[in-house]
C-alpha cells in the first residue's frame, strides 16, 4: 500500500456525497425547537454571513466561503437560485445556518448546514433538517419539480454528521478525497483550533 505525501500546510479529506431520490415520509409528529428560522434575503450582509460561517465552521476547519473575495461571495450568496436560512435563538442571535442551492436543474445541493458549537445534540439539527428537506423538495417558483435532493461531508465535519445525514434519508453514492490549503495556515483560523486535527 503507497502512502501518498500531504504537502505541508494542506490538509487531505475523504468527501462522502449523499443523495435522496424522493422526499422523505412526513415526520410522525411536529418538530418543536425553540429556535426560529429567518431567511436572509439578497443582498445578503457579507459580514454578518462571514461571522456566522467561521463560528459554525472553526471547529472543522471549514474554509469554502471564507476564501472567496467580497465579489465572489455577493454573486454566490445573492444568485436568484441560492436561499440563505439562519436559524436564530429568541434573542435574534444567529445559531444555525442552511444555504440551498438550485442552481442544477431539478436538483437541490444543501450547500451548508451546520450549528454553533453546543447547538448540537439538543434535536436542533433534526428540526433545522425537517426545514432544509421542505424547502428542498419545495424548490423554487416557476422551475422543474425537484427529484434529487444532495449533500456532502467529510472526515473533518462533526463525527456524527454522516450518520446523522444517513439517518434522515440521504444514502452515499460517492466518495473522494480533497487536498487543498489548511485554513490556519492560510490565517483564516488561528493555529491553535481543531487540535485534533495535527497542523503540519
């Protein structure tokens, strides 16, 4: 078996991409949360946006948003066929984040999900899900009903989001790996979080 070399400052990740063919059965009762879900509509505040991302994403070294400049983060956030939901607690403190993309004909990427550290394991991310799948399946006004629904994770997210997405109906077609720059060595996070994680 050939070990192959990781450069220094970059990062190797097994992606794992889930798909669902057709909407899931209705739950078998309301999902309940003390949480509130606001969409935030074009032109999406890149800051506020920025923040939320990197307080979610630190603890798995999430990278993709904060490396896009001002330009290319509007076009992404504010295309007609990109929705950004934020869930917030009763103070309006932004906890939780869903981005769904449309932009491929009659399919729907969730793009990002996540919460706040301690936002998980409270039956919040089934209830931001129970959303994410509605609105999915729901697409958008006036193009093709939708008949995939995708998502994808990797070796750095949360231990438990690939069994969490499987949970909910989503079942893996394909797997990769990605090599791309470490974002603490790139200054996105500082060099000190996701010990876990070795920074070489």
């Amino acid at each position: 078996m050939a070990i192959v070399p990781v450069p220094p400052g970059q990062l190797a990740t097994i992606v794992t991409s889930l798909e669902m063919r057709s909407p899931p059965a209705p739950a078998a009762g309301p999902q309940k949360s003390a949480l509130k879900l606001e969409l935030w509509p074009a032109p999406v505040d890149r800051d506020r946006y920025r923040a939320l991302f990197r307080e979610i994403g630190e603890p798995w070294l999430w990278r993709g948003r904060l490396v896009m400049d001002d330009a290319t983060l509007a076009a992404t956030l504010d295309s007609p066929t990109t929705t950004v939901h934020v869930a917030t607690r009763r103070d309006g403190a932004p906890v939780g984040l869903l981005e769904l993309d449309f932009s491929v004909p009659e399919t729907c990427e969730i793009a990002y999900f996540g919460l706040v550290p301690g936002m998980t394991g409270n039956g919040h991310g089934a209830w931001l899900m129970a959303h994410a799948l509605r609105m999915a399946w729901k697409g958008q006004a006036g193009s093709p009903a939708i008949s995939r629904v995708w998502v994808h994770t990797c070796d750095l997210d949360h231990p438990s989001a690939l069994g969490f997405y499987q949970r909910q109906g989503f079942v893996p077609f394909e797997r990769g790996v990605e090599i791309y720059p470490d974002p603490r060595a790139a200054g996105l996070y500082p060099r000190d979080v996701a010990p876990r994680v070795p920074l070489l």
